[in-house]
C-alpha cells in the first residue's frame, strides 16, 4: 500500500466520527495499540525536541526499507505517533521525502491540536524525513 492509500484509508477512519471527542478517542486508541518501544530505544538521542510531552523515535533502515518506532508519554500524543508510524513505516527513503502529508490538514488534526502539540507533531514529521534523508545519503 503506498503512502498516500494508507493517508486514504486514514481519512476514511476519521470521516466516521461526528465530533472530535470520538476522534481524539481513535486517536488514543491508535497509541494503545502501537507495540511497545523497547527501553534501548528510548534515549536521548531519539527524543524529539520541540514536543511539550516526550516522544521518541527511532528508524531502522534494512533492505531499502524505513521501519520506525516510537513512544510518548502522552496518551493523544501516542495515537499521532502511531499514525505517523502506520503511514510512514515499510518505506523507501524516496518515498518518505516525496510524501505530502495531507491526511493531517483533512481529518483536522491541525486545527484541534493546541500550539504546542502541533509544533510537536511538525518536530515529528520533522525527524521521520531527516531519518529518511540520512538513510538515502547512505545508499
């Protein structure tokens, strides 16, 4: 599935909620069901900076392929990493950097975050594409 079907499919899971109350609850519901992040993982160096709440991610690059991990201390912040994740992941660098993330704008998840949760999630997809980057540059 590329990434804009997995945006898609997003998008259609969101537009069945009438009121954000519901979504904010799909939304920690993803996070819920994000695997664990393993402890090793969780340093410093895979802390995002720039979130009000602690988010780590981390990125495995095998076969051509961007596998991420990530966690927050934040149970709605959890469910964005986990979105993040679910679209982003199984990738190849190119089409990490070439991905507009446009389900953010269409389920509303921009205007219903508070400033700093939104500068967070930008500080995410932020790092997602550096990852990327940095794994092309070694191919």
């Amino acid at each position: 599935m590329t990434i804009d079907e997995k945006q898609e499919q997003i998008i259609d899971e969101f537009s069945l909620f009438d009121d954000w109350m519901d979504r904010y609850s799909a939304l920690i519901e993803q996070g819920n069901a994000l695997p664990p992040m393993e402890e090793k993982y969780k340093t410093p160096q895979n802390l995002i900076e720039g979130c009000q709440s602690r988010v780590w991610l981390y990125a495995d690059f095998d076969g051509g392929i961007i596998t991420f991990k990530g966690d927050s201390d934040a149970v709605l912040v959890k469910g964005i990493v986990a979105l993040l994740i679910s679209i982003l992941s199984g990738h190849t660098p190119d089409e990490i950097l070439e991905s507009e993330l446009f389900f953010i704008e269409r389920i509303g998840l921009k205007e219903h975050l508070s400033p700093t949760r939104s500068n967070g999630l930008l500080a995410m997809v932020k790092q997602m594409r550096l990852y990327a980057l940095a794994f092309k540059t070694k191919q």
